[in-house]
C-alpha cells in the first residue's frame, strides 16, 4: 500500500504544532538564532535561600535538556514537512528501501527503516 502523504503531512503539522507549544511553555525562540533558549520558571517572590536557588537552577536545567530534545525531534518533523513530495520522502537513508508503513505511521519523521533504526 503506498504512503498516504497527505495524511503524513497533516499528522506532522499536528506534532509539530504540539512541539512547538511545549517549547513555548518551557522557554523562547531566540530572533537572532533561531534558537529555541530555556527560561527559568516566572516567580512571584524572591528567592530565600541557596537551596531555593539550587533548585531553581536545577529546573531551568531540566527546562534546557527538553527544549534541546524536543528541539531535535521538532528539526526532524520540519524537514519531513519540506520534503515530504520528494521522491526520496518515505525511503531509507541508508539502503533506499522503503521505510516500512507501521514505522510511518508511528514515525512520520522517520529516514529509515527498522533495519537501520540506528544509523
């Protein structure tokens, strides 16, 4: 059966819809980058202590590692919407083969089969 890239296609504007508000939850896209940077968690009161401030350090670090991670994936989801009409969109980028329906289905993004998942 081939690839329904319309449905492909809208179920990436889906995530990439959803990506981009959990980013703009936990942080900021930078104008001048590009890139999307933490923020610390708005408080309305200062900070007592240097254990409040260890913990508020340690969730803008939390914040930092998933905005890179969600990030990654929001890349990956943006170039799939590009290339999705490229002959190229739905076949390994290792082998050539084309990528298996059920990895499509659960990965739209996805560049190559289960065989080489991991390349």
């Amino acid at each position: 059966m081939p690839l329904n890239k319309q449905k492909i296609k809208e179920d990436l504007e889906k995530e990439r819809d959803v990506l981009v508000g959990q980013m703009g939850d936990m942080g900021k896209m930078n104008p001048e980058t590009g890139e999307w940077e933490a923020q610390p968690e708005a408080q309305d009161f200062p900070e007592a202590d240097s254990n409040d401030q260890a913990d508020r350090f340690e969730e803008y670090e939390s914040r930092s590692s998933m905005i890179k991670d969600l990030g990654n994936r929001l890349k990956n989801i943006l170039f799939s919407i590009k290339n999705i009409n490229k002959v190229s969109f739905g076949k390994c980028t290792v082998c050539g083969k084309e990528i298996e329906l059920a990895r499509m289905k659960a990965n739209p993004a996805a560049t190559t089969c289960k065989k080489h998942l991991e390349n």
